[in-house]
C-alpha cells in the first residue's frame, strides 16, 4: 500500500519501481521521513488553501461594507442637497459633519 502510494508520489519508470522495491528496507528510514515531510507539505498546503479562502470573505465583506458606507454616502450627499435647494437652516456642527462623511465616502466626489 505504502510502496504504490511513493511510487505514484516520485512517478517512477517500471525498471525505477523495481529498483525501489528490492531495496526499500535498504531506505526505509530516509523514505519514512520524506513521508512524513510529504504529508506536512500536504497539510501546509490545504491551510495555505483556507487561509485564501478566509482572505477571499474578509476582502468580499470589507467590500461590500465599503459600497454601503458608499451608499449611504450618496444618500446623505442627495439630502444635503435638498437641503441646500430648499435653504434649510440647519446647525453648523451637523452640516460640517455631514459633509465630512460625504467627502471619506463618496468616491465620485473625490475625483470630480
């Protein structure tokens, strides 16, 4: 069992695979541990794998919170500006801090 799985792993030739079937208890040691090395590059390489897929749905939701802030952005950039059409009084502090979160979240007024 062992002995067909290391052949498949080293992708040996017939006159390979006899060789290393005479003397395998001659290297059964060495083999052991590049074994062993080959399952932990297994296991390394399956975490490798989920962590880019924990990366992949952390950029997604980092993403998509982004395009909602965004959105609410242009919502509050379309009140202010029925604000301003309709000559609202509305207090300074709150019309600066509306404008603040306008201009960090909107990206269109950024390069306009």
């Amino acid at each position: 069992m062992i002995l067909d799985k290391l052949e498949d792993i080293m992708d040996l030739d017939d006159s390979e695979r006899e060789e290393f079937r005479d003397n395998y208890f001659q290297y059964e040691d060495e083999i052991m541990e590049l074994v062993k090395l080959y399952q932990k590059n297994q296991e390394m390489s399956e975490k490798k794998i989920r962590l880019h897929s924990q990366l992949a749905r952390f950029n997604f939701d980092i993403y998509e919170t982004w395009m909602e802030l965004h959105k609410n952005a242009i919502t509050l950039s379309s009140y202010r500006a029925e604000i301003n059409l309709r000559s609202i009084d509305i207090e300074k502090s709150l019309m600066k801090k509306l404008d603040e979160i306008i201009e960090k979240y909107v990206l269109i007024e950024k390069f306009a």
